[in-house]
C-alpha cells in the first residue's frame, strides 16, 4: 500500500503526512484549484495544532445576520441551489487577508463529495443585503430587511409616500401613496431582485473564482476538510509537495 494509506488523520505532525493525507482525500479539489495555482483559506478559532481536519457544523448560526434574515436567505438558497448554504456552510475565501478576522488563517482542503457556492456579483451577501441602497422602488432606496423586519418595512414604505409626495407636490393629478395600497408591490419588488441575486450564484469555475474574485465568500459543503496554518513558509512547500 501506498504511504499514506498508513497516516492517521487525527495526528498530523508534518506538512508532509498533511500533504499525503490531502492527495488522498481530496483528488478532485486538486484537480480543480490546480490550474489557478491557488489556495482556499479559511479564519478558524478554537484551535491548537498548526494542521489537522474538522467536521463541519450542519446547523450553522449566524455571527450578523438576524436569525430571520438567516432562515429566509436558507429558504432560497435551498430552493434554487439544493442545500442551504446559511446553514451548512463553511465560509472561506481565495485571499487570505480576507479570513484574519475570523480566527486563524488557515489554508483548507474539502475532502471529496464537496460542493460550493459563490458570487462574482456579491463580495459579502450580508453585507449587500445591508446595504441602504441593495435595490429600489419608485426612486427610494431601501435593504432586504425589509422581507423578513416589520418595523424596517414600514420605515422604507413610509420613506417612500414622503418622498413620492414632495416629487410630485405641484402635480395636479397626484395620488397620493398609502401604506396599505403599495406594501404587496414593495414586498414583491425586493422578493424578486433578492431571489435573482441568490439563484445566479454559481457552483463552478473555483479556478476563476480564485484568479479573479478570491475576495468575495465561498461557501463549502463537505463532510470534513483538512487545514494547515497559513505561513508563507507552508504555502510555498504545499504546492510543492501536492504538484510536484
């Protein structure tokens, strides 16, 4: 048998076990990063060893967005991408100044049977959701709070009958707006750009995700993953030691 068939995964003392267990376990995402010449990072906290492998959590909580914002996000994300990548997700990056803030920088590797999602619109879908100008209705700008915050909803509906108003204060055939006539046509504005933006985020070319959009989130789906510390030092003798 091969060397590696022989390391325990559990106790990883060199990058070179590392290295074997990696070829092992994830062939596939090798073959895919491989022609960027790229790594995928990831902040983890809470850990000790400077490489080793988790096991995801299959019920992820949110660390910003509100826990009705993170249940409707996985709605659609479920409905158009089968898996809800709010929840089962593993965040991570393809520049690694994007992951300090979360833990430690480490490099991860998927082992096989990984899926993935990400954007080459969004950098950071809380973030675009939060924005006060995420999308638009009758020249008022408002966030997709609104689908899932009663009280941000009536701030935007109120916003926008006070704007309306003042735009067409000396029009002689003003009809004024009111809560109640404009909520179903607000809701299903924002419902459907939000819905357009989850649907197109793309489940392929991670080489083109990491040459041109690492810093935007990916999100990962696996069983369990291998990291290993980012130094310089590691980065340059894994792609040594898993392309050589």
């Amino acid at each position: 048998m091969k060397f590696s068939k022989y390391i325990n995964e559990n106790k990883i003392e060199t990058i070179e076990e590392f290295a074997e267990l990696v070829k092992r376990d994830c062939g596939k995402f090798l073959k895919e990063i491989k022609p960027s010449n790229r790594f995928l990072y990831r902040g983890i906290s809470g850990i000790f060893d400077d490489m080793g492998v988790k096991t995801p959590r299959p019920d992820r909580t949110p660390k910003d967005t509100s826990a009705e914002g993170h249940k409707y996000l996985g709605k659609l994300f479920k409905k158009y991408h089968g898996w809800n990548a709010r929840k089962e997700g593993v965040f991570c990056a393809g520049e690694v100044g994007e992951t300090s803030s979360y833990g430690y920088s480490c490099i991860i590797f998927p082992v096989d049977g990984y899926k993935y999602l990400w954007s080459n619109k969004i950098a950071d879908l809380y973030s675009n959701i939060e924005k006060d100008d995420a999308f638009e209705y009758k020249n008022y700008y408002g966030n997709y709070s609104i689908l899932w915050d009663k009280y941000e909803l009536t701030l935007f509906i109120n916003g926008v009958i006070k704007k309306y108003k003042f735009e067409h204060e000396y029009d002689n055939n003003y009809i004024g707006l009111n809560h109640d006539n404009i909520e179903d046509d607000v809701l299903k504005t924002a419902e459907k750009e939000l819905n357009i933006l989850i649907k197109n985020y793309l489940n392929h070319n991670i080489d083109k995700y990491l040459t041109r959009y690492g810093s935007h989130e990916m999100t990962l789906k696996c069983k369990k993953y291998y990291y290993i510390k980012w130094y310089a030092e590691n980065e340059f003798k894994l792609k040594r030691l898993l392309y050589k």
